[in-house]
C-alpha cells in the first residue's frame, strides 16, 4: 500500500511540472530559409520568396521570432498543404497582435 502511494505522489507531481512546465525548456528552432522551405513543402517561386520575406522580417525587427517560430512549429506538422496553414496563421496572429505580415 505505501509503494502504491509514493508512485501515485511521484506520477502526480511529475505530471503537475509538465503542467506549469517547470524545469521544462522547448528547444529553439533553427529559422532558415532552407528548413522551413524543406519542411513546409514550399512549391512555387511565390512560396518560398514568402519564406524569405517572412525571415527578412524577422532580422529586421518587424515581425516577432517567437510568432514565427510558433507558427512554423504547428504548420509543419499538417499533413497536407503545410505551407498555405503556416501562410493564413501567420498572417491572422500577426494582424492580432499588431503586425504587418506579408
């Protein structure tokens, strides 16, 4: 019975740190033309001159890493049309919190 009560203590204060996520750190994410071109099936000339605009932004101070990063990281994982999700997020969060995307 104690053995099944410190597991049960463990269990549930491991998940309340994954719940605050404490002590947990997201690895950061590489932004460069190249990866996020690979990994959101850019196609056309149009596409992936976006990409670059979008990290041109960025370097500039235009449009937060933090919102790129964020947007790329859930658009990557769509299972089709990656590129257009990652589009139309972007440009709806950017317009929400006060920036111009392209």
């Amino acid at each position: 019975m104690k053995r099944w009560l410190l597991w049960t203590i463990v269990v549930f204060s491991f998940m309340l740190s994954e719940a605050h996520g404490v002590g947990i750190r997201r690895p950061r994410v590489t932004l460069d033309a190249q990866t996020m071109k690979a990994a959101l099936r850019t196609e056309t000339p149009e596409e992936k001159g976006y990409i670059d605009e979008v990290l041109r932004r960025v370097r500039l101070g235009q449009l937060p890493r933090s919102l790129v990063e964020s947007t790329f990281l859930w658009a990557r994982h769509k299972p089709e049309h990656r590129f257009q999700y990652f589009q139309r997020a972007l440009r709806l969060q950017a317009a929400r919190l006060g920036f111009a995307a392209p």
